[in-house]
C-alpha cells in the first residue's frame, strides 16, 4: 500500500512533511522546518523528495 504524505506550511515558511500509512496512520517520516527558500524549481522539489525517500529508507533497515 503506498504511504500518503500531508505537509503543513508554518507562519515563517518553513514545512512539516509526514509519510504515513493511510489505513493505519502510522507515522513513517515526520520532518519539522524544512526550508522552503531553496525549492524554487522542479529539479529541487524531487531532490527533496529523494532525501525524504532515502532517510526512509535509511531507518527501516536500521530497524529490521
């Protein structure tokens, strides 16, 4: 099942990013003030993406 993602914009800008499993909504990833200033193209959204993807990643093989 895919993971859905919901991103809240505070006041100053910045985002909080939280992956989780709809059906369980369990939390996968949750990031807090992400800067926003350096997502100004395409290229840099989908950087951003594959860093969230990767840190994923990255905790659940420490896990298992």
């Amino acid at each position: 099942m895919p993971l859905s993602c919901t991103c809240t914009v505070y006041p100053d800008g910045s985002l909080m990013i939280k992956a989780f499993e709809p059906s369980t909504d369990r939390i996968k990833l949750l990031v807090a003030a992400v800067a926003t200033e350096n997502l100004t193209s395409s290229r840099e959204i989908a950087n951003l993406i594959g860093e969230l993807r990767s840190e994923m990643s990255s905790r659940k093989t420490a896990f298992h």
